[in-house]
C-alpha cells in the first residue's frame, strides 16, 4: 500500500507541475534589426543565436554567424541572366537548400559547391515551403497546383534527389486552392508527421502521419473563397495542439475568420479571438517552453502575442516582419523586406 501511495503521491506531484505553469505577461520586446538590401526576404533557417541562414528575392543567399555583425551574401543565378526568387530554405547537417518560385522551378543543393538537384518547367509551377524531417534524410516541399491537385516534392537521401509525388496519392484541389509563399511556414513538421496549410478557393489542411506516403485532408472555418484569402501560417506545439492563422492579404486590417486551433492533431479547428486582434498575419509560432500557450505572430501588420494559446492577443510592436522563428523561450530571429531581426524578450 505504501508503494502504491508513493506512485500516486509521484503521479501527483509532476501533473501539478505541467497544470501550475504560469505563462508571461510579456509587455515589451527589444528587435535588433540589421540592413540587407536588394532583397526581400521571407525564409529563414535559425540555428542558433550567432547563426542563421536566408534565401531571398533576387537570388540572394545569405548566412551570419556572428549574430548579425556581419554578413556573407551571395546572389545565384541560373544560365548566367535569371537571378532566382526564393521562398523557401532549409538545412541539413551537410548542406543548405534553397527552392525558387515561379518557372522554372529551381532547388539549390550549397554545400563546399553548390549545384541544382530539381528544376520544374511548367507555366503554374510555384513552390512555397521546404522543410526537412529531424533525420536530415528525408524532405518535403510543397507548391501550387499544375494540375488538379498540390505540388509535393520529396527527397529520402538528404536532398540529393527529389521526387514529384503523383496526383494519385494525393488530395484534390478546387480550382483556386493554392498555397502562399509567405514565410517557409505552411508546412509543419514534428517526427514522423507533416501538415501543409492551404488557402484561396479553399483553406484547408492536410496531413500525412507517414513522411508523406498517404495523405488526409481537413476543412478549417479560415476566411477563404477568392485568392488572397486563406491559411498563410501554420505551426504545431506537440502532435494534437495546432495553430492556423492568415486572412486576407488584400484587407491586412480585417481580423475576422483569420485564427483557429486545433486539439486533435488536425482533424477540427476552432476559431480563436474572433473578430479581435491580430488581424493579417504571414507567420505564427508556438514559443519553446511556453507549455502551448505562449505564442507570437507576426505580419506586415506588425508583432503580436498571446499567453493564453490564442485566446487573446496583445500587439507588442507595429514594425512590420514576414516571419519569425525562436531560438529559445527568449529569442527569435525575424525577416523582412530587406532585412533580419533579432528579436529579445527581456
């Protein structure tokens, strides 16, 4: 019986731990912000504080590992005239990828060389997002429809080569689902499962619980209907806990139908702070150590911030960014139109 009380009395103890967090009451941020020109720029691959990676409009490619001091900026381009625009970035212990938008479509594979290991030619072709599982072997991009479903490509050997997934594994898309290269955010990834957040005609979700060999895929309540509207952002705390935001690019100040949770990993949304702020967002994030509950989104609109998992929103900064990304509990790294930001919680 003493055992017993022990294992109860245990049990008890670190339940009470995980329901007594206290989420902040963050009321001011310090943004650093550092000056790149010629480029817009909407991915980012964090490492750490010292570290981080982009690829941006005009085939920019970029690192520092001084924290911002300074900065190593190469510029790509494809038969010696096109200057690529990327959207997406991602990295693996060996090398960095960076996938371009429109056509052709070109993934750089940079390592001590740098070589292209997928082109597309299509006149709709436009790729949004890229990621990598934590294995660093297999990776995911995804891109707007070419026929009459999404374009999803995969790699299984670290980025060496990538396959076109077929539309016969994949959902259907209505005329007018797409996807939206805002942030190198509508893809999420936690082990063996990804989801890829859509808008336009339709706002929906899909996902795969298998590295992307079978897919599922779920309405949400996101403004949608006509191009600008939809999902621009999605972001996971742990396997059920999920957040979507976005709107309608077109009208930034609008805040209705722009937000919604999820506790089942996907399959249900629920709308949160309806009709209040923030309103347009391109990027959201869960903060590290925040229990789910601490959570930034940033936009064109400026840096907001909830401590009740989305419930309500504090607007922290008007300085507008495309997409951010923690370090830890107390750093993020953002971008912008021609430049990045380190963003500090005191």
């Amino acid at each position: 019986m003493k055992r017993y009380l022990t294992i109860i009395s245990l049990s008890f103890f670190f339940t009470s731990c995980k329901e007594n967090f206290t989420p902040r009451e963050i009321n001011t941020i310090s943004v650093k912000t550092y000056k790149i020109d010629s480029t817009s720029i909407r991915a980012i691959y964090a490492k750490n504080k010292d570290t981080l990676y982009f690829a941006g409009s005009n085939g920019r490619i970029g690192t520092t590992t001084d924290g911002g001091n300074t900065w190593n900026i190469n510029t790509l381009t494809f038969h010696d005239s096109i200057k690529p625009h990327f959207r997406s970035i991602s990295k693996t212990k060996n090398a960095l990828f960076a996938l371009s938008i429109a056509n052709p479509a070109l993934l750089y594979k940079i390592d001590d060389t740098q070589k292209i290991v997928y082109t597309e030619n299509n006149e709709k072709v436009f790729y949004d997002s890229m990621k990598f599982f934590s294995n660093g072997i297999d990776g995911i991009a995804v891109g707007d429809p070419t026929s009459d479903c999404p374009s999803i490509i995969t790699t299984n050997d670290g980025g060496n080569t990538w396959t076109k997934i077929s539309c016969e594994q994949l959902p259907k898309f209505e005329e007018g689902e797409a996807f939206f290269a805002a942030s190198n955010t509508n893809i999420k990834i936690i082990n063996n499962i990804v989801w890829i957040a859509s808008g336009g005609k339709k706002a929906r979700v899909l996902k795969s619980s298998d590295k992307g060999k079978t897919w599922e895929i779920y309405t949400t309540p996101i403004v949608q209907g006509n191009g600008p509207q939809g999902i621009y952002s999605i972001d996971f705390y742990d396997e059920n806990n999920g957040i979507i935001i976005g709107g309608d690019y077109s009208k930034p100040n609008d805040n209705c139908k722009n937000k919604a949770i999820t506790t089942d990993g996907g399959k249900t949304w629920q709308l949160i702070a309806d009709n209040e702020n923030p309103n347009y967002k391109s990027c959201v994030q869960y903060v590290p150590e925040g229990d789910g509950k601490e959570i930034f989104a940033v936009g064109k609109t400026g840096i907001s911030f909830s401590n009740d998992a989305g419930k309500s929103w504090k607007k922290l900064s008007d300085e507008g960014f495309y997409s951010i990304q923690f370090i830890d509990k107390n750093t993020a790294w953002l971008s912008g139109n021609e430049k990045i930001a380190k963003l500090s919680i005191p």
